[in-house]
C-alpha cells in the first residue's frame, strides 16, 4: 500500500506539481526557480556577522568569536553552526511545506538559497553532511527523513566538496520538540542518538549535521555528542532555518 501511494504521490506531482511555497502561485514560472524568484527575495537571508555556533544574524562588527546571548548560556558539544534564513512566517512556511507536506522539490531551489547565504558552500566544504535521524517508526509514518533531502540537494549543488553519510540512528523514539519547553528539550534528547554499526571512522575527519531548523539545539546537541563519544573532534552543524 505505502508503495503504490508514493508511486500515486509522483504521477500527481508530474501533473500538479506544488505551488510556490511564499505566494501558493504555481512553481516554475521563472526558468531556473523553483519559488518565484521575487518571493525568494522576501525570505529573511542571514548574513554578515553571525553566531559562531546557532549561526542567526548579530548586530556587531565580523568575527569568529561572536556567540549569542541565547547560545552564551549552553554548553554545545559542537564547534560551529550555520543558518540560512530567519524562521518568520514565511521561512515558517517554507520548512512546513518541506516537512509537513513532503515538498521536496522545493529544495531545487538549494543553488539559489546558497546565492543568498554568504559563506554557506565555503562552511560546507571538505565535510561528511550527516542528516539528523529521525526513528524508524515516525520516518516509516511520514515516509521521508526532510534532513536526508536537505543532504542530498546540498550535495548536487556542491558535487565533490561534500559527502553524505546517513551515518545516525534514533535509537529513542523521543517527543516531539515543538511541544516542550526550553529546559525539558534537552533531557528528552538525551542518549537518543547513536552511530550506526560498522560507520568507519578513518577517512572522516569534518561532520556536518544538517537538519532543518535550529530552535535550542538541543537535538543537533545530542548528535554531536555521539560524534564526540567516537572520537570525532571536529562537529559542526547547518541547518536552513533559525527560530
């Protein structure tokens, strides 16, 4: 059942394919774009100086060391992170449209988000892209893992800088983030995430975690420790949205 509704799923998306995620005007009317190109232009871009390790926009002059007030108060097994636009309604809107509605080919438009994001292929370079799990029971529900898509459109924009490993598994089936408060999102997230047997780790020396959204951080957290755990020194993290 679950295959002849993807195949169903495809054949309708040949023949109405989805609307722009910004407007809900129908996609592909600008060659190249997948979104209008003028509706792009409203998302909120990050740029300039940033958080080094949430990745969202500060008001200071450009530097390495700048960490915002949020992420000065947690301890992040982490190095680095990057964002690339601020979760206001219509970034909302976007990574609902990914996650939710299983859009994935909003995500053609990955070259044209990276045009906007300054320093975002450059941050990626030279890393194993490794896309936050979901567990087995909610991605076998939802039929799709949105971070594993933002892995692989990231990679076909960047071709031999990058890798990607779907190296992680959820071995907790945790609640859901969104319904809990700062201070419980931690704890629900911890132990939940591990590597899968028989990940070599000799020829991976850059993890990049990608995932959709930077909220606390707390899941991005969880996987990081992992990588610590096995020897990984070098994590960092990417993800399209801040909020």
């Amino acid at each position: 059942m679950k295959i002849w509704k993807r195949v169903w799923d495809e054949v309708l998306d040949v023949f109405f394919p989805g609307d722009c995620p910004v407007c809900g005007e129908p996609p592909n009317r600008e060659e190249g774009y997948y979104a209008c190109q003028g509706c792009l232009d409203q998302i909120a871009w990050v740029g300039g100086s940033t958080c080094r390790y949430c990745g969202v926009g500060m008001h200071a002059i450009e530097y390495e060391g700048l960490v915002c007030s949020n992420c000065r108060r947690q301890d992040y097994f982490f190095e680095r992170g990057r964002c690339m636009f601020v979760l206001d309604d219509i970034g909302k809107g976007i990574v609902h449209e990914i996650k939710y509605h299983g859009a994935k080919d909003v995500l053609n438009d990955i070259p044209h988000w990276l045009d906007r994001s300054p320093g975002y292929r450059e941050f990626l370079e030279g890393a194993h892209l490794v896309p936050v799990p979901l567990h087995r029971r909610r991605e076998s529900k939802r039929g799709y893992n949105q971070s594993l898509w933002i892995a692989q459109a990231l990679k076909k924009d960047l071709g031999g800088a990058v890798e990607v490993g779907d190296f992680m598994k959820r071995v907790r089936n945790t609640k859901t983030q969104t319904r809990l408060e700062k201070k419980d999102r931690q704890k629900n997230m911890k132990n939940a995430f591990a590597l899968k047997p028989g990940v070599c780790l000799d020829s991976i020396y850059k993890i990049v975690l990608i995932d959709d959204v930077f909220t606390t951080g707390a899941t991005l957290n969880a996987c990081a420790q992992a990588w610590i755990d096995a020897g990984i020194s070098r994590v960092q993290i990417a993800t399209l949205g801040h909020g």
